[in-house]
C-alpha cells in the first residue's frame, strides 16, 4: 500500500501574532504524537533568491515593487519539489507564511488588486489547512515595538490586516481563525487541535492546487 502523504499546515497572521512560536510548538506537539513533521519558513532565506528578498527586507537594497513580489512568489515554487516529496513521503510541514502573506502584504501597498497578486501562486501545492492568528492592532501594540524591517509600521500592518481578512473569505481554503490574544498553551492548544485532525483527513486524498 502507498505510504499515506503528510498534511501542508500554514500558519499566517499580522505581526507579532506569535506564528513563529506557534509553528515550531506545533511540530514538537506532532512529533511527540509519533508523526514525521517538519517547519518550514517563507520567505526562506538561504537560498539565491531569498538572499535578494532578505536584503530588501533588511532595506539593504531596494527592488521594484512587481519583482519583489514575483522573488517572494518564485522563492515558493522553488520548494515544490522539495515539499512534494516530503509530503508524499508522509511528513507533515508546518509552514511559517505562505502565498496568503505574499497576496496580503503587496495588495497592502497603492496599485495592486489583489487579483494581480495572488496569480503568481496559483497552483502550488494548498495547504490542507490555513491558521490565521488573529489579533487586534491594540493587543499587538501590547507587545512591544515593531523591528527594523521594512513593513513594520502600524500603518502597513492595518492594511496588511484587512487584505487577510478579504482573503479569508474564500470558500475554497481550509481557514481555521484562532483567538492569538489567549495564552501561549491555549493557542497552542487550539492549533493542535485543528492540526491533528487535518493530519488524519488528509493522509488518503491528494495534494490540492492552491486557487485553481
Ligand atoms: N512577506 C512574506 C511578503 O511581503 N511576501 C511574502 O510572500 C512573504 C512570505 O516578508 F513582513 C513579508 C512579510 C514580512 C516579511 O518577515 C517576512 P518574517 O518576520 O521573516 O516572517
């Protein structure tokens, strides 16, 4: 018999939603649980293309709007492959933003739809299951400043926020909203959750085509 594929988790949410402490609890959570379960980080920075995105996020140098947002998309589908085969190998990945950060944060700036934004990510492979953490512009004021990088402005997060929030509409993705403004292991707890049970619903149906 096939080996039964890993689920595609991905966590999103405006800044300091706690996404990065989430996704790293949660592969612990699974791998305690007995299944393989790997994380995953985009933009992911190691390679050429994320080096670009890295200083531009760093404001090391300055792109083009359009071709960022095609760097941030191409620095997906470089990792298909790699996903892929992780997936059908049966390991879970939990994945720290995906194309919905891509699509959210540059229709966040004047002259792009939407629509435009989410076209270069058609097709990768769908998450199995989307956690949004949400949380207020006045609980995420709570903790603390905002760094360094670019986007790091209460302006840009707000509209970054309201993008999310239209994308979320869309029937054809697995959205699972979590309350980010609980504790920690209440959170965690929540994520867990929702995760175990895509991990088993997923196991016998094929990986999905993201806004296709
Ligand atoms: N970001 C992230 C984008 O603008 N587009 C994308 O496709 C992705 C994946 O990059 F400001 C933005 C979101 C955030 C920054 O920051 C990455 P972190 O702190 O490394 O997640």
């Amino acid at each position: 018999m096939a080996c039964r594929r890993g689920a595609l988790i991905v966590l999103e949410g405006v800044d300091r939603a706690g996404k990065t402490t989430q996704c790293k609890k949660l592969v612990q959570a699974l791998q305690q649980s007995g299944r393989a379960a790997e994380l995953m980080t985009f933009p992911d920075r190691t390679t050429t293309i994320g080096q670009l995105i890295s200083a531009y996020l760093e404001k090391k140098s300055d792109l083009e709007d359009h071709t960022v947002h095609l760097l941030f998309s191409a620095n997906r589908w470089e990792m298909v492959p790699l996903m892929k085969k992780k997936l059908e190998q049966g390991t879970t990945l939990v994945v720290d933003r995906y194309a919905f950060s891509g699509a959210a944060f540059t229709s966040a700036k004047p002259g792009f739809s939407l629509d435009w934004c989410m076209k270069p990510d058609v097709g990768l492979p769908k998450p199995d299951l989307v956690l949004f953490l949400q949380l207020s512009p006045t609980e995420a004021a709570l903790r603390g400043q905002f760094g360094e990088e670019r986007y790091e402005t209460s302006a840009f997060q707000k509209a970054v926020q309201q993008k999310f929030e239209q994308l979320i509409k869309d029937p054809s993705v697995n959205w699972q909203v979590i309350d980010a403004s609980q504790n920690v292991e209440d959170v965690h707890r929540d994520i867990t959750t929702h995760s175990l049970n895509t991990v088993n619903k997923a196991q016998n149906l094929p990986i999905g085509e993201l806004w296709k």
